[in-house]
C-alpha cells in the first residue's frame, strides 16, 4: 500500500517555488508545475524517438522528481556543481532519504530507483530524453521571466547557460525534430499555459496547486496503483500518460465545475461535445494523427476502463480488468482508478491546506463528500477507502 508520507513529500513540490530570486508572475512557478511540464515535453520527445522504452521514461521521469525533492530547492548553477563533484555520495545520500517510503512501492520500485542513479549504464537513452525535456520546460519559464528581469544582474549570463545547454542537445534527433517543428512547440507551449489555471480558485488554500500540477500527481498516484496490483507494463505507462493528460481539454475551456455540469439536464454531454470541437479545431492539428489518437485514448471516456479489441476500442466492466485483460496485447488504461487517483488528489489538496491552517466551507464540504464517497473502496484491487482515510479532515 502507497504510504501517507510518501504522498504528502509529493505534494512539498507544490511549495516549491522556482526562480524564486527573480522577479516572476504573481502566480509562480512550482517545481510541481515545472515537473508535469517536462513530462508533457518528455511525452513528446518520445514520439519523435521510437526507441525510446516508455515505462523506462516515465519511471525515470518519477525519480528525477524524487530526487529533486529530496535535495530540495538548490540554485541550479550550484546544483550542478555539486553533482559533478560529489554526485555519487549525493544520491547515495538521496536514496537513503527516499527509500523507506518507496520500499512499499509495489513491483521492485525502490531496487530500481537505486539502479537508475548508480548504474551508468541504465536507461541511458531515456535519460537523455529526459535531460531534454527538464530544459526545455526550463526555458519556457525562463522566456517569461527574462521580459520581467531583462535589467535584472546575471539574467543575460543565464539567458547563455540555458541557449548553450539547448545548443549541446541538438545532437538527439528527437530534440532537433522537435525544435525544428512550430506545431510540436505550440502544442507543448499551449498545454504549458494550465501552470497559470489554479484549482479551487473560488477558496484561498495552501499550498496552490494548478492544474498541470494536479495531472502530475494523478500520473504519479495512477502509476503507484498499477505497480501495486502488478499490472502489466502496457497498463502501468497508459496508468501515467492517462492521468497526466486526463485534464488537457481544461486548457481551452478551463475548469468547470461539477456543479455547474449537474445543474442542467443535457448539460455535461454538451459540455463534453464543446470541449471535443476545441480539441478538434486547436489541440489536434499541432500533432500527427497517430499521437492525436493516443491522446483521444487517453481524454474520451479517461474515467472508464478500456481496451483495444481487434483494433478497436472496447470498455471492460467492473471488476475484469486484473482478470481478463491484464497484458500488454490489449493496451488497457485503468479509467476507473485514474478517477480514483484524480478525486484522491482533490482530496489532499484540502486536507493539506488544512493542516496549513487555511480551511474553508467549500473545502470542508469537498473533503466530507470525497472521503464518504470513497468509505470503503475497493477499484480494481486498490484500497482506495484506506487511501482516503489518511487524507480525511
């Protein structure tokens, strides 16, 4: 079972603010936001590489995200310095931090999270990906902040570091692919625009979670489940890609509530055909038909379990998934338990700002609501009734 305190050293990357010597957008940026976004530019560079080993990828992506919470929010210049010079004693020092939380991952975890950062000679292509798309996502954020601090000391000597940094990756072809391709930007540009869309943006709540944040941290928790009922690898990268995309449609129609969508009859299958106009006229067009199809697998009917049947797609009812179609041949995506991993993540997010000592009615009421709805849960073979408990107010 996923352990509370692994949880909620998650969620400290919602508190960690970048860039947070420079004068920056009232909103921030947080190493939470900053990681989905290098995912979403990972999931992209991947494309573009068909060598790549997506369930090495995403798992790297996980422990670089460990890893950095672990060493907290060092200034990247000196980061580096102190990784070139005492790297193997620092994460030596960082997995024995991590590891009595990620020992009760499911499925070899922890062995591999030691591998990933002892071992040259694993997942080096992943890696590489992975290094790309961190700066990538760094110097998105760093083009906003220039217009902001473009007096500000040092901010040109930066400005060289990160371009010299790009300069030495245009050697990977999926990176000079990628950056020789507006649409492929503007796809990853456009979905970076959800770092500035906050949740519950009716109540002030600490910490702030965005929600490009809030899809890194269903990723994260949907994965953790799939290790824990020993999916098959086809399960576990759709687990993580499906909960980092489930909320992309947001990005061009913006939050709307549960409420809002119960309050008419008719009204949320309207709202779902608005939101797939949008997706049709803006998102799909920036990406090749292979990956919009991957991507429509991943946002139509996210909350349902499905597989593919003789190359279509085909929902599995309750309780048949872990018995029928665990393999990898029927690419199946475990709908029920990213709905279950998205209401979990709404519920710590109350849960922490209360223990913050920021409450509210509204989140009172979202905390009782989700913890009654989940009161003894059982998705797929994960507890998730026990899960809720630990986050209940």
């Amino acid at each position: 079972m996923i352990r509370k305190s692994l949880i909620e050293f998650i969620f400290e990357a919602a508190s960690i603010e970048r860039w947070n010597d420079h004068i920056r957008p009232s909103r921030g940026f947080t190493e939470l936001d900053k990681q989905s976004h290098k995912m979403i530019c990972a999931y992209v560079l991947s494309k573009l590489a068909p060598e790549i080993d997506s369930f090495l990828l995403i798992e790297g992506g996980i422990f670089e995200f460990l890893h950095r919470l672990v060493l907290t929010d060092i200034k990247p210049p000196i980061f580096h310095r102190l990784m070139e010079e005492k790297g193997t004693e620092l994460n030596r020092w960082a997995i024995e931090q991590i590891q009595p939380d990620i020992q009760a991952v499911s499925g070899g975890f922890a062995s591999r999270f030691e591998r990933y950062f002892t071992d040259p000679a694993y997942a080096v292509a992943e890696k590489k990906v992975l290094e790309a798309a961190h700066y990538l996502a760094t110097k998105w954020e760093f083009d906003i902040i220039y217009d902001m601090c473009h007096t500000y000391y040092g901010i040109d000597q930066t400005r060289r570091e990160i371009d010299s940094k790009l300069q030495t990756l245009e050697t990977l072809p999926c990176f000079s692919s990628y950056m020789r391709n507006n649409n492929y930007q503007g796809f990853v540009n456009l979905l970076g625009e959800l770092r500035f869309q906050q949740r519950w943006s009716r109540s002030p709540r600490i910490p702030a979670t965005s929600v490009i944040g809030h899809m890194l941290i269903v990723a994260v928790l949907s994965y953790f489940c799939a290790c824990e009922i020993s999916a098959c690898s086809q399960r576990c990268i759709h687990a993580f890609w499906g909960g980092l995309f489930h909320d992309v449609p947001e990005v061009l129609t913006r939050d709307i509530v549960s409420p809002v969508k119960n309050s008419v009859q008719g009204l949320d299958e309207l709202i779902k055909q608005i939101e797939q106009e949008q997706m049709d006229s803006v998102l799909y067009p920036l990406i090749p038909e292979t990956w919009r199809q991957e991507i429509e697998y991943f946002t139509n009917d996210e909350f349902c379990d499905k597989v593919i049947l003789n190359g279509k797609i085909s929902f599995v009812p309750e309780g048949k998934m872990n018995t029928m179609y665990n393999q990898d041949k029927y690419f199946p995506i475990d709908g029920r338990i990213i709905r279950g991993c998205d209401h979990l993540a709404a519920c710590i997010e109350t849960y922490m700002s209360h223990t913050c000592g920021i409450t509210t009615h509204a989140l009172q009421e979202g905390n009782r609501n989700l913890c009654h709805q989940y009161r003894n849960a059982q998705i797929n073979g994960i507890d998730f009734g026990c899960l809720f408990d630990y986050f209940r107010i």
